[in-house]
C-alpha cells in the first residue's frame, strides 16, 4: 500500500531505535537507543488511543463496492514450513523473524476500489484483527515487524497477552498508520549473553514511478543497519519489510548485488510494480505501446540532478551502492514451482484488484543461516480466492515467517563491544 517508514530492533541486550524516511528525502535524522535491560520505544499518533476501531466513526457506514458472487465456495489457505535443503553446520540459537504488512483499517477504506472482489465482511477490521492475530499465534515468531500499522496501542494490549513487548514508529506526513516491532524479551535476554543481531522494519514508498526515492530510502536503511552492526560487534543483520519493488527490478539487484548503475534504468521502471497487474500476470492480453508512448518513454529516462542525489547520495555519481552482502531468506530456502517465480522469491506476496505479485522480502546478513521459512500460496489458489484479504488472511499482504540460526563464531567474540555499546545512554547517527 502507500506508505514509507522503518523502525529498529537491536538484539543482545535488547534494545530498540526507530528512524522514518519520508517519500522526499532519503537522509532524515534518526535515534539510536540503548540499555542494557529490556526496553521499548513508542511514538503515539496524535489523539490517538488504544480504543479499538469504533472509534474512527466509519467501521459500519463504509459504501463498499458490489462484491463478486462466487459460485463455489474459494479454496482455503493452508500454509506449512518448508525445511531449507542442504544445510550449513550452524549453531542451535535460532529465533524466527515475521514481516507481515497488515493493511491499516484507514488505508483499506481510502483505497476500497482495490478490494472489489472481497466480501466486506472480510475487510471489517473486527474480522481483520482477529484473522491476523489468529495468523501470528499459530507461527509463534520471536520477532514480529509490521507495517501499515493504524491501531498500535490496540495490537500492543492483545500482543502483551502472550509475552510480546513492542516498538511503533508513525510515518511521516498526516496519514496515521507506520512500523511496528513486536518481540519476546524473554527469549531475546536469555541470548543476550551470547548472541546480537540487528532487526530493520521498513515500509517503502508506494509510488511505481518514483524509484529513486525508493532507491533512497532504502540505501539510507542499509547504511543506518551498517552502523548499528558494527557498534554491536559487526552483529548480523536482518532487514524486514514491504519494499514495493519485484524481484525481477532494478532495485531488488541493488539490494542482492550491492551496487546498481541507475543511468542504465528508467527510473519509472525501477521498481518493477508497473507490471504486475492482475490481468498481465494472469495472461490477459495488454495494449501495445503506442509510438507517441515509446516516445513520452524515451524523454522521461532522463535523470535530473536531484533525482540522482536523491538515489545514490552525490549528484556527482551515477553508481548506488551499500556496504552490505544481503541474501533474500525466501529465494535461498527452495519451495515449490507452484509457489515461487523462476528467481525462487514467492510468486506473489500481495494480491488486490490493480497487482499480483512479490513486495515483501527478509534479507539477511553474513553470520546467519535461514533454517526454514513459511511457503506462500499458489497463484492458481489466490485467483480461484479472488483477492485478498479473505476468510484465512486478514490482509493484502501474505506474511512471511523465517527461521535463522547463527553460523558458528558468529558475535562470540565480540561480547564486550556488544556490551559496551549497549551502556550508551542515547547517541546520533
């Protein structure tokens, strides 16, 4: 959906900073936190409460679109473990990871006309809440990174029920919802002797066209993670998220390769989002591009100085990089034919009226291994379904869960700068 934020977590001592990215800048300030017990830090949207959705005022009067009829009952979603295949020697402290974009209740009505095909009763918040809750429970994550959170304080109170503690960073601009990090202290302190890491929830800026703000926002999300690694003992890093670009685009090789030349690319192509249309990937037959098109295209590829500054830092350079070597969990853990594309990422993460296709992604560092990971669903099952969300799924998004397990040698050695940092009261990056 539409919106850009990120928020952090900080494992060992377990601590937590949050930075937001706006959609014009790739630089904003950010904060970084550390103690050495458990903690959390919480930005609340302005007259906001931990009421539930009554009181937005438009739950029972929304003017849904006619839905579709179906005539058989839609298949349901079953989802399983799938185990990765020839495994590294790794060490037994493993912790499972979700990122799950829950689609804000806000941000569903805005946009209805996406959610056409979905019987209203399941884009209730009530059903939604309970549905993605339902979800979360039966996977069980140590870490849970949300994004399009609007009801934060409502999430934090039934998630504390079950040993959860939470982080919530608002987006910027007038739009309510933002990333959320739920964890379990107790289990993240008893590794707090022996193990760090670096979690990264983000929510990049929706707009298919506007790459270099995409390519911005998250080249300033892997530098900030660069830093926060080595203040904790080169921890490894995982980084979390809906990134709204496709695993075939430019910006998802900038991520796995490290480094991308942007004057070879369209910046209005970047993401790739612009071909995942429903109708396109199901095989509809597309409009050919016009001349006068393929024209208008040509014009338009032309960069200016601040659309490059905005993508690679320096309006000087023509090359983005980062610091990094990021594998996708999901593309390194083998599924099915049925459930992943030919670069082995999930055929689709996400699926409404105007896009099929894969947004959500958890890249991770050297130091860790991915054990398992959830499998997705068949894009045959999710067309016969019709749209999300749906009586099994209370969002858009299809969560992703992954189990990591640390290499051997992985932070054991650097036990004193982990723990030497975590005794820095506050500090900017």
């Amino acid at each position: 959906m539409r919106c850009d934020a990120s928020s952090w977590l900080c494992g060992g001592h377990v601590s937590v900073a949050t930075t937001a990215p706006t959609a014009t800048t790739a630089s904003p300030s950010s904060s970084f936190l550390c103690k050495t017990t458990v903690s959390c830090c919480t930005a609340a949207p302005k007259g906001s409460s931990s009421s539930s959705s009554s009181s937005t005022g438009y739950e029972t009067s929304r003017p849904w679109y006619k839905q579709e009829q179906y005539s058989h009952a839609p298949p349901d979603v079953v989802r399983h473990w799938i185990q990765a295949e020839n495994q590294p020697l790794a060490s037994r402290d493993r912790f499972s990871v979700a990122s799950y974009n829950i689609l804000g209740d806000r941000n569903a009505f805005w946009h209805r006309d996406m959610y056409r095909n979905v019987p209203s009763k399941y884009l209730k918040w009530d059903h939604r809440r309970r549905v993605i809750c339902d979800e979360l429970a039966e996977w069980n994550p140590d870490i849970m990174c949300l994004q399009e959170v609007d009801k934060y304080f409502e999430l934090s109170e039934i998630l504390a029920k079950v040993g959860y503690v939470g982080s919530y960073k608002r987006r910027t601009g007038g739009s309510v919802d933002g990333c959320a990090i739920f964890w379990k202290p107790d289990k993240q302190t008893q590794k707090a002797e022996s193990r760090n890491v670096v979690i990264g929830n983000i929510h990049v800026l929706y707009n298919p066209t506007r790459g270099e703000a995409k390519l911005g926002q998250i080249r300033f999300l892997i530098s900030r993670a660069k830093i926060l690694s080595e203040r904790w003992g080169n921890a490894p890093v995982v980084l979390c998220g809906d990134f709204n670009i496709t695993p075939k685009s430019a910006i998802y090789k900038f991520l796995s390769k490290s480094e991308l030349n942007i004057m070879l690319y369209d910046r209005r192509e970047l993401s790739g989002q612009r071909d995942c249309h429903p109708a396109k990937v199901l095989g509809a037959k597309q409009e050919i591009s016009s001349p006068l098109t393929m024209i208008d295209g040509l014009l338009k590829h032309c960069w200016t100085d601040e659309e490059i500054r905005v993508a690679t830092g320096d309006a000087d350079s023509h090359l983005v990089v980062h610091p990094m070597k990021l594998n996708s969990s999901y593309a390194t853990v083998q599924g099915s034919t049925r459930t992943r594309d030919p670069n082995g990422e999930p055929a689709a993460t996400t699926y409404h009226s105007k896009f099929l296709g894969t947004v959500d992604y958890l890249w991770y560092s050297d130091g860790l291994v991915p054990t398992r990971v959830i499998d997705t669903v068949p894009v045959d099952v999710l067309q016969k379904i019709g749209s999300l969300p749906c009586k099994k799924v209370g969002s858009d998004h299809l969560a992703l869960v992954t189990e990591f397990a640390f290499k051997p040698g992985t932070n054991e050695d650097n036990k004193e700068t982990a723990a030497s940092s975590s005794r820095t009261a506050f500090s900017k990056l």
